[in-house]
C-alpha cells in the first residue's frame, strides 16, 4: 500500500518509436519519446510542459498503458505495468492511474447522465464502503469536486457547462478510486474566468484526498500553481527538469526562456507588432532546430535541477 511521499510513480529510460507509412515517399520513424526518465511521489504533482508535438501527451498516454513502449520501465506504485497481464492486475493498474482530457465533452456519453457516469465504476470497482449506500457515495464523489448532488445527478452532459463537466470526469477518476491522475490539458478548452476554479479543486484534491497529478500543459507559466516540480519536453525529449517555482522564475534552458517569453506590448503600433512578431518567429524556429540538434544528456545544474546543454 502506497504511502503519503512514497514513490509512486517511476519512468526508467522509456522510448518509444512511431512509424509513419505515407502514400507517397518513404516510410518515417517518429522518436515521440527518447530517454524519459523522472519519478513522482504520492501526494504530489509533477507538470510536462511543452508545445503539440513536444511527446508530453504521448507520455502520459504511455504511463496510463494506452500502448507499448518499446524500451525502458514504467512502474506504478512499485509494479512494473508492463508485467501486468491477469485481468486483475490490469484492473488494478487502470483503477490506480486515470486520466482527465482535453475536450470535458468529448469525455462524456451524451446519452447517459451525470449518475449513470459515476455509478458505473462505482459498482465496477466495488467503491461503495460496507455501511454506505450507493447514493451516499454519489452524493460524496460529487461534493468532493464542489459540484452540487441533487442538481447534478440526473443532468445529462449537454446540460452542463464545460467547467461542470471537468469536475464530472474529475469525479468519475474519483469513483474508481484513482490515485494518478494524468490531466492533459485540463483547462484548456475552458473559459478563462474557470480555470483557476478546476486549478484550485486539483490542488485541494492533492493536498486533503493525497491524489498524484500529472499536470500536462503548454503553459509554463501555470505549471508553478499546482507542481512540485516541472519538466520540460521537446522533440521527445525532457530539456529541462527542476521545482517548478525555479524554473518559471529563472529557466535556463533556451527552449524553456522560449515558453515563457512574454507577447508583444499591446501599447506599440501595429507594423512594429507585425515586426517583432517575425523576428520572434524566427528566433523560435531557431532554439528549437538547436535544440532539436543537441545530442547532449540531460546533467545536473543545481541542487534538484538538470537540463540538457
């Protein structure tokens, strides 16, 4: 049984190799993971931050056993998830880890409503405590993600607004008894005064619930909120690695000063806008084809802290 700062989740040199058949051309190879290795305790929240592209989605898709890796470990709480093969044990690794996406609709049967979602891995994972009803369970797993029971259950997924349904698949990770919960992109499809809102339950559900987050994100800028630590990916790879507060404050990496680069100042006039925004560009394709590039090994540059040179 896991414990509060434990190590719960491990990744051990983990690669894996798409290739791509074209119609015309030849045959492509896709390194969308070169080299990952990070480990995560319970009870605390570690974000992947990069651009589309970058191999943090297909990362976290890797960890929730959505496909084979070809080479490396991934362990969750202790148990390589690659030697899972009993029906059993793969329910288990699936109850431990889940994950919340992107599009809170798309995540969503529309033809069932709010209960038939939280009831069906409630009975499927046996998550009803001897002495509690199966509605004193909804009505629980609802509270705890700030959603109001009585006029929740009985809505179908259209009839909720997107914040609503994130806290509903929220919830739903919550009914299987999840103890990872790999949230990719969760707030991105949100509106802007929400977002904070679902920021702030995630955090409250890791510190009071002790739930392990992998916090998947473009926005370097938001990864301090509710991470530990950060790690910062492109081309497959983790450039950079350390306390998230560190590396939003001072990243020394150049692809990660790249992320956190600031707009243009919305007060200068339109052609200089027009201006900086091609020189920018230009600088942009230029740290990620060095970055691209760099064959060096991820080293150690300050005390929890490491990057790739």
């Amino acid at each position: 049984m896991s414990t509060q700062n434990s190590t719960f989740l491990t990744l051990d040199k983990v690669h894996k190799i798409y290739t791509i058949k074209t119609m015309f051309g030849p045959t492509k190879t896709v390194n969308a993971l070169q080299d990952i290795s990070f480990s995560l305790r319970k009870g605390e929240a570690l974000a992947l931050v990069g651009e589309s592209g970058s191999g943090k989605s297909t990362c976290g898709r890797a960890i929730a056993g959505m496909f084979q890796i070809d080479s490396g470990e991934i362990k969750v709480d202790g148990k390589a998830i690659r030697t899972a093969h009993t029906s059993k044990e793969k329910r288990d690794t699936a109850r431990k880890v889940q994950m919340v996406f992107q599009d809170p609709f798309a995540s969503l049967n529309p033809t069932h409503t709010v209960r038939h979602h939280l009831e069906r891995p409630l009975k499927l994972h046996n998550r009803v405590p001897a002495g509690k009803s199966l509605e004193d369970e909804l009505h629980r797993t609802l509270s705890d993600v700030e959603l109001d029971p009585a006029a929740t259950l009985d809505k179908f997924p259209h009839e909720l607004s997107g914040g609503q349904r994130q806290r509903i698949n929220l919830a739903r990770a919550l009914a299987v008894g999840a103890e990872l919960i790999i949230a990719d992109e969760p707030t991105s499809m949100l509106d802007v005064s929400i977002r904070r809102s679902i920021l702030n339950l995630m955090k409250r559900l890791k510190t009071e619930r002790g739930i392990t987050f992998l916090y998947i994100t473009h926005d370097l800028a938001t990864a301090h909120y509710l991470t530990e630590n950060t790690a910062v990916m492109f081309g497959g790879r983790i450039v950079e690695y350390g306390p998230s507060d560190k590396i939003v404050r001072d990243p020394k990496h150049a692809y990660s000063k790249l992320l956190l680069s600031s707009v243009p100042n919305a007060k200068t006039k339109i052609d200089a806008d027009f201006e900086r925004a091609k020189d920018f560009s230009n600088f942009a394709d230029q740290i990620r084809k060095t970055t691209a590039a760099s064959t060096a090994e991820l080293a150690q540059i300050g005390e929890g802290r490491m990057m790739r040179s």
